[in-house]
C-alpha cells in the first residue's frame, strides 16, 4: 500500500496493542497478516522484545476496537488495547507536545540561531 494515497482528507491514527505473552516468529507473521487484512490499515509493526503492536490505520475505516477484538480472536493471545488517560490527550503529542524534551531543545536551538 502506498501511505496516504487515497485517504489525503483523512487523519490517520496509531494504535497500540500490548501482548502479555511471548510472541514467537510464527505469531509475528500471523498478526501482522490479520490487522492488514483491514481496509484503511497502513502499517503494522511487531516488536517481540517488548511484546508490543503498532499499526497505523484511517479510524473511518478501521476501527481499533475492530481490529482488536478480531486480532485477540483469532490469535488466542492475551491481549490489551492501549487507551490513553485523559492527561495524555490533553497534554497533546508524547513526541512533540509542549512539554517533551524534543520540544525544549528544539526552542533552545531555536533562541541561539536567533
């Protein structure tokens, strides 16, 4: 799939999955193979180590509840969704919200070049 080419109106949306059981090869390849089958799913990354799925989706067209409830399903794996607490949405991005470190570099560099 190319990223963004038919949903350009659309914001897309990352949700995050954490299995409480070791994910083996097999599993990796199994999961991935079920969120893709999703209309609107642009990416799906498994990380074993840390037992967490990552997939980028359009909510319009594939719901995270969705997805989800099929992935637990049809895996047999104990699983949660993650949902963010209200703090974390109001504190905006974790990457460049007001108050991450990348944030506060950026406007340290950004007073020395000006």
């Amino acid at each position: 799939k190319m990223y963004g080419s038919l949903h350009t109106d659309q914001p897309i949306q990352m949700s995050l999955i954490d299995v409480q059981e070791e994910i083996s090869t097999d599993c990796e390849m199994e999961i991935k193979q079920s969120i893709k089958q999703f209309e609107g799913v642009e990416h799906v990354f498994v990380n074993r180590d840390s037992r967490k799925v990552v997939y980028s989706h359009y909510p319009k067209e594939a719901s995270s509840i969705e997805v989800f409830n099929h992935l637990k399903k049809s895996s047999g794996l104990r699983m949660t969704r993650y949902q963010p607490i209200l703090e974390e949405v109001v504190g905006g991005c974790p990457v460049t919200g007001p108050s991450t470190l990348t944030m506060k570099m950026g406007g340290q560099i950004w007073s020395l070049i000006h």
